[in-house]
C-alpha cells in the first residue's frame, strides 16, 4: 500500500532546517519558492490543491467584501473553488485525514476529510490517549500534534495525511535560538516516527514536507491607510497577516491590499505608495494579478508587499519603531521542500508542486521529476 504524509512546517524558513537530521538527509531536499503574499492560508490551499491563488481563490487571511462591505476571516472551506488533494483521495476511495495545531486551518481545510482535527479541538478519544494539549501559543503544541499524527496512522492508518503546524515559535525565536532547535527537532522525530512505522509495516510511504513561508525580524512598521490620507488619498488597507492569533505578530505583516475610496486617485495613491519609506513593491491589482497568479476580484485596488525591515500595521502614525518577526512579503518566501520515498529529476520550484506529487503517487504513478498531470482539477 502507499501512502503519503503530506506536511507543511508553518513559517519555516530554511535556515529553521539546519539540526533537523530527518528531513536534511531525505531523498531529496531543496529550497523553493512560497505564493505571495507569503501568508498561511494562501499557501496551505496551494499545497494542499498544487494551484495558485488565481485559481483557488484564497487570496489572504483576511478579506474585504466589497459588495456586503463586510470584513470576514478568509477561513471558510466556501472560499476553496477548486477541489483539494484530500477531496480527491477520498473521491478515489482512500482515506484522508488533516491535522492541524491553529483550528483555523482544521475548518479551511479539512472539508470532505475521513478525519480533520487540530489541537485547539482535539476529539475526545485522542486526549484520553495523549492527555490535554498544550496552549496554541507554545512550542509544545506542535509536539503533541506530531505525537497525535502517530497515533491516527496506528487507528486510521489513512492513505493520505495532511499536517499542518503552527508558526508561534517562528514569530518568537530566530532558528539559532535554542528554542527553534528544539521545535523543529521535535517535528523533525515525529515526521521520522511517521515514516518508520508506515515501513514496518511494509508499506510505501511517501513523505512531502514543505512550508507555507519563513518569517523574519522588522524593526519598523508604516501605517499605509495614515499615511495616504496625509497625502489625501482616502483608503482602507488589509494588512493581510491578519488572523485571530494575534499573539503571533500584532496583526502586522509584510503585504497588503489597499481599498480606494476613490478609484479615480488610483494613480495618485500608486505614486505615493511607490515613494513611501518602508514600500519595496506596489501595483495596481492588474499589475498583482498577472505577476502573483492572484484573483483579481478578490484583491485591492492596490497591493503593496514591504521592504525587508518593515512590516505594514495600523500603528497611529506613519512610521513607528517595532520588534516583531513576521511575513507577507518578498521576502519571507524561500521555503524548504524535503521528499522522502521518492526520487525526482529535479527540485521542485514552488511549494504548491507538492500536491501533484502526492496525488502520482496515490495513483500509482512514480514521479519522474515533471510535476505536472495527473491534475488535481
């Protein structure tokens, strides 16, 4: 039987991987590339369905309506317009489970899952055989996932799991903290333990790790909606780290999306943008679409991405002095991929490339290293 664990590594950047003595000596590994805006939810959907926004229609992790003039977290499964890797397995008959420590990603994601569960809201049965989960904001919550990822292969045994962590740790400590170590070495025993069991029991186990993103230190933070309205451009700005887990970054990340209150000041407002202090890329939603693979009706008139010291918040003043290690930008996008179990021609470019794979394979079909049909449409 094959079977594959698919599991993306929430904010790490490759330098996170530098202890990790699993996934540093898989068959392959390789850095790649994240989808921008280099956030959570636009980046699992990818991986999980191996399209790109334009496509599957997650464009952040917060969203502005337009038409309810409504502003909603981007968590629903209804946002997902293409089908996933887990729909398509149990479609095939297999049995698919998704774990996740944020329970945002359980209701995102797990839709048509022989199993979805996260830490947050773990079922009943798994706590009286592991005890209570740690706290969401700690790093020992992704080990008690990794513990609880073991224990559905042993009672499920399902033909395709989807893994996803949390990026606390990442947000907290840079990967030469001794905290970072012990995180990633703790997922690092799990995703081993994983692929050990699957093998002794004579199966083909396919390991896919990746991750939606890295996160990095800013030192400044720039208020785009104050300072365009000092420029007398009336706007409102989705700063689109933005997620219940506050705690994680103070709602301040690298990428947003700038809603006009005139349209007709669009150019005005790109000029400003374009010379503002802490602004690395700024487009018209056009312009974001073709170069990101974004949807365009579910983006801003604007899209701005940061420089690499800067984060975008609503800080009450155009620029202000910050200490946060967050993401959304350019450059939080190079992100690790390690494969276990196969041997492909070549690295794949995007983390999102992953899902083919996994799909060839529960298909019975050995990659070869051109990670393209069968698709997941």
């Amino acid at each position: 039987m094959r079977r594959v664990v698919l599991a993306c590594i929430d904010g790490c950047s490759p330098e996170y991987l530098r202890g990790a003595r699993f996934l540093k000596r898989a068959d392959l590994y390789c850095e790649g590339w994240s989808m921008i805006p280099s956030v959570t939810n636009v980046n699992t959907v990818s991986i999980l369905t191996g399209e790109y926004p334009c496509t599957h229609g997650v464009t952040g992790n917060y969203y502005y309506d337009r038409l309810s003039g409504r502003w909603v977290y981007m968590e629903s499964p209804d946002f997902i317009r293409v089908e996933t890797l887990v729909e398509r397995a149990v479609k095939l008959g297999l049995k698919a489970a998704v774990l996740t420590s944020k329970d945002k990603l359980r209701i995102l994601l797990g839709r048509g899952a022989s199993l979805a569960l996260s830490a947050e809201k773990p079922p009943r049965w798994l706590v009286k055989e592991l005890g209570e989960p740690p706290h969401v904001y700690s790093i020992e919550v992704d080990e008690w996932l990794m513990q609880a990822a073991v224990e559905v292969a042993k009672r499920l045994c399902p033909d395709l799991m989807y893994i996803i962590t949390t990026d606390y740790a990442m947000h907290k400590y840079p990967p030469s903290h001794p905290e970072s170590r012990r995180h990633i070495e703790s997922i690092d025993a799990g995703l081993e333990e994983l692929a050990e069991f699957y093998e002794g029991r004579g199966e083909e186990p396919l390991l896919c790790v990746t991750a939606d993103h890295g996160v990095e230190e800013k030192r400044w933070a720039v208020d785009l909606e104050l300072a365009l309205r000092e420029r007398g451009v009336g706007a409102r700005v989705n700063v689109l780290i933005a997620d219940r887990y506050v705690a994680h970054h103070g709602n301040m990340g690298g990428a947003a999306y700038v809603y006009l209150e005139e349209t007709d000041l669009i150019y005005r407002a790109l000029e400003a943008l374009q010379d503002l202090e802490g602004v690395e890329v700024a487009l018209t939603s056009r312009q974001a679409a073709r170069l990101f693979h974004l949807d365009e009706s579910r983006i801003g008139d604007l899209v701005v991405l940061a420089a690499k010291d800067y984060v975008f918040g609503p800080v009450g003043e155009e620029k202000a002095r910050v200490m946060v290690r967050s993401h959304g930008s350019l450059h939080e996008g190079r992100v690790p991929i390690a494969l276990h179990g196969v041997d492909l021609e070549r690295c794949p470019r995007e983390n999102r490339e992953v899902a083919r794979i996994a799909l060839s394979w529960l298909q019975g079909v050995r990659a070869s290293g051109e990670v393209g049909p069968p698709s997941l449409r």
